[in-house]
C-alpha cells in the first residue's frame, strides 16, 4: 500500500474509499477510478465526501475542486490560495461547503462553488479545526486554543 515517489497529504473515507485523486477499495487497495482532468498543483491539501458519498471536494495550493465520485468528473473548479493548514467540510444536509486557509476561511454552495461568507480567526492566528454541527446551524473552527462559530446559510 506504500508508494515512495508518491506524497500523500490527506485521505478520506467514503462508501468507497478516496486517496489523493483516486478512489480505491480499502480492503482490496485496487484504484476503482482516478479523477478526471487531475490538474492539481502538488498532492491534495485536503478532501472530504458528501454527506451522501456521490461527490468529492479536494484542494490543494492553486484550486478547490468538487468531482463526481461515479464518474470521476469534475462538477466546478476555483482558483484558491492553498498555502497554510486548510481544512475542507461539508455541511451535514450537503448543501454548503467551508474552508479554512490560515487565518482565513469561507462557506460556498456546493452546487456551484458561489461563495457566501467568508472569516477569519479574531487574533490571526491559522486555524486548527473545522466542523458543523449535525443540525448544520452554525460552523466551528478552532484557533489557538479558542472555538469559534459562525451563523451557517439557512
């Protein structure tokens, strides 16, 4: 399961299993699909599964990326400024999806990509989690030592 050249810098588990562009079988560890049009700038930063395992949502150093996980096509693509610790989560209904990047971090419609909020941490300092609650009301990320919340899309 090892591969040498390969630098991996997340991995995900789904119904199907995904690892850096490619979904794989867990027990097997044979590739069931590789993401189509993988331009990627270096290895995934992070990635994550939909609520309901048909989509996933990667980033790396110059874009953020949702692809089909059935097809392996990419639904939307935007350039982004992956340079920090960056964290990626879906809201529980599949809706929306957050980031964070550093200091900075932003909510967008999952069906397009269209932000709507962006934040950042109140002393500067990167974040360190990120996460929705189950009834998807608010999102939390965590910053040197300290939660935050932000009010989610209705």
């Amino acid at each position: 399961m090892q591969s040498p050249d390969v630098s991996i810098k997340s991995i995900a588990w789904s119904p199907g299993g995904a690892d850096n562009g490619e979904i794989r079988d867990g027990l097997s560890d044979q590739t069931i699909r590789v993401m189509d049009d993988y331009s990627h700038d270096g290895p995934f930063g992070a990635e994550g599964w939909s609520p309901d395992g048909k989509e996933i949502i990667s980033v790396d150093l110059s874009d953020l990326v949702i692809w089909d996980a059935n097809t392996g096509a990419t639904i939307w693509k935007t350039p982004f400024d992956g340079n920090g610790n960056i964290f990626i989560s879906w809201s529980p209904d599949g809706k929306y999806i957050a980031w964070t990047n550093d200091g900075l971090g932003g909510m967008a419609t999952a069906a397009s990509g269209a932000m709507i909020e962006s934040f950042q941490t109140s002393d500067g300092i990167g974040f360190d989690a990120l996460a929705w609650p189950p009834h998807g009301h608010y999102i939390a990320a965590a910053s040197g030592g300290a939660i935050q919340l932000w009010q989610a899309p209705s």
